[in-house]
C-alpha cells in the first residue's frame, strides 16, 4: 500500500535509485570486459574474420557457387583488419567493452525495469508481464545469437570476397568491421522483441490475428524497408539474410496473439 500510495517524488527518487544501481552494475562488467577483452577479441569479435570460424567449416560441403553465396570450400579464407587512425584501438577497447556489458547485464537490467514497475501492476497483471519481460531476454539473446552466428558471417563473407575487378584489393578498416559487427548483431537483439511487442499489444487489445494477416503485404514492405536500414550495404544477398529472420518472426507473433 505504501508503494501504490508513493508520491510524485517519491517515483523520482525510486527512479534515481535504480538508475545509480544499473549504472553501478554497468561500469562493473565494463570493467571485467575490457580486462578480457583481448582474448575475446580475437577469439570472439574477429572470429568470422577466417575460414576457422565454426559456420564456415560447417558450410564448407556447399562449395562455390561465385555471385549468389561466398566460396566457403575455400580453407585459405582470412580477412586482415587494418587500423589507419591512432586512438582507433584504444577507443574500440573502450566501446567494444561497454557494448558486452550492456549485453551480458541485459538480464539485471530487465530485472531493475521489472522491479520498479511491479507495484503500479494488478495481481493478475504481475503473472504475464513477468512472462513478458522473461520472454523479452530470451529473445534478445537469441537474437544476438542469430546475428553474431548467421546474419553478421554470411554478410561479411559475402561482401570481402566480392570482387568487381580483381586489381582491387579489399583493405578492412577497424572501424568499418565494428560498425558492422555491432549493427547486425546487437540490432538483431533489439529486432528479436518484435514478437513480444506484437503479443503485449494484442495483450492490450489494439491488433490480433485478423489485423496481422490482413495487412501481411503492407508489413512484408515494411520489414524490407527496416533490413535495408539495418543491412550496411544495399545488395539482394544481404538484404534477405537479414529479412528472412525478420519475416519469420512476424509470423510468429501471428503465433502468440489472440485470437
């Protein structure tokens, strides 16, 4: 009763509160990141940068085929990263570190989120919004996975081994490849919520099944406009690697709302 009957200022302080514990928590596994972040640079970040990566091995019977996917028969595969400015590593360091911290305390953060909305919910309420925001971490790291797995390796792989002359050498920058890395693989995550988004509205009653099937069409243009704005090039290849997760996951919340 004393949190339902807390005053304006109260939630302000409340609010500070868990602002100053996620912050803490942050700067926490900063810290730990950037402390091990060498060797989960080269293990890790720089992993898709050669044929030893574990998708390119188990892809490897397909062969190649040139144009339409890359050659992953090709074992002699290995990207050279180049820096070509100064504080390029050390700021990479830096911000690599505080983008894993950000992933790894995803689950306190949902956790804090969770916490300070519970006593302004129902009873009944605190059940599914529970679920939601269990179901909201799943998602999340899933969909890093799939970025980091699938959508970041069969992008990178198909861009440097593009060749429109074979005079041109492909020099990789350090920042093109983070810039990348971090766009497919952390908006992945971020895009992954679509289906719990989809079911907290049908939740609330604004759309349901018949609403996502009827206008299908207009969200497939949609969805092909937001992998566009997600893919760092504008080729077919990359655009539908990233879409079709995208399309599969409208699906799915046709799935998971009411009727």
């Amino acid at each position: 009763m004393e949190e339902k009957e807390m005053s304006f200022w109260g939630h302000l302080e409340e609010l500070r509160r868990t602002l100053f514990r996620v912050v803490a928590v942050l700067l926490v596994f900063m810290i730990a990141c950037f402390c091990v972040m060498p060797d989960l640079f080269d293990s890790f970040v720089l992993g898709p940068t050669t044929s030893d990566f574990f998708l390119y091995r188990w892809l490897s019977n397909l062969g190649g085929t040139g144009i339409f996917l890359p050659d992953f028969s090709n074992d002699d595969f290995a990207v050279e990263i180049i820096n070509i400015n100064v504080a390029s590593q050390f700021l990479t360091h830096i911000s690599t570190s505080f983008w894993f911290a950000l992933v790894l305390m995803f689950p306190y953060l949902i956790f804090e989120v969770w916490r300070f909305v519970q006593p302004a919910l129902f009873e009944n309420e605190r059940r599914s919004v529970g679920l939601a925001f269990l179901g909201g971490t799943v998602m999340f790291f899933l969909g890093c996975a799939v970025g980091y797995c699938l959508v970041f390796p069969f992008t990178f792989r198909f861009l440097t081994e593009y060749q429109l002359s074979a005079s041109i050498v492909n020099q990789i920058s350090l920042n093109s490849y983070m810039g990348n890395f971090l766009m497919l693989v952390f908006v992945m995550g971020i895009v992954f919520e679509l289906p719990l988004l989809a079911w907290l509205l049908s939740k609330l009653g604004l759309v349901n099944k018949t609403f996502f099937r009827t206008y299908r069409r207009h969200a497939v243009v949609i969805l092909l406009v937001l992998s566009a704005v997600i893919t760092p090039s504008g080729d077919p290849f990359t655009l539908m690697v990233v879409f079709l997760p995208l399309y599969l996951l409208y699906e799915l919340g046709i799935l998971i709302v009411r009727e």
